[in-house]
C-alpha cells in the first residue's frame, strides 16, 4: 500500500555560533559601540571647528570610521542570525 500521507517538510537548522564566533560577537559589539561615539564625535568637531585642515583629516577619518562600522555592522548582522 503506497502512503498518502504528506511528508513533513524539514526546516532548516540555524547553525549554532561556536566559541570563536561568540566572542567575535562580543567583540564587535564594543568596536561597533566605540566606532559610533568616535563618529559622532567626528560629527560634532565639523560643526565646531573652523580649521580647514583639521576637518580634512576629520573628514578622512571620519570615512574611515563609516567604512569600518559598516563591516563589523554586517558581520554583526551575520553572526546574529546564528544561534
């Protein structure tokens, strides 16, 4: 007799973080958090300083500091979605 009955679809497992990738998590929590003050600290010396030369290299650090929190910001994203 051939069963009728429907299968049970398996859902994916959520891959579990190893011990590495939960202290990578950890890590990137505080860079993620450092790198925002010092963006916003970057943020206020534009508004506050007349000195072209210090907002250029405030302006390229700034881009620095943008690129950076975006990667750890991704990776942060990736982990978390591990269990």
């Amino acid at each position: 007799m051939v069963d009728k009955a429907p299968k049970k679809e398996k859902t994916p497992k959520k891959e579990r973080k190893s011990y590495a990738e939960r202290k990578e998590f950890e890590r990137l929590e505080k860079e993620i958090e450092a790198l925002s003050v010092e963006k916003q600290q970057l943020e206020e010396q534009f508004n506050s300083c007349d000195n072209p030369e210090i907002i250029m290299k405030a302006a390229q650090r700034y881009e620095e500091v943008k690129k950076l929190l975006d990667e750890k910001e991704l990776r942060w994203l990736e982990l978390d979605e591990k269990d």
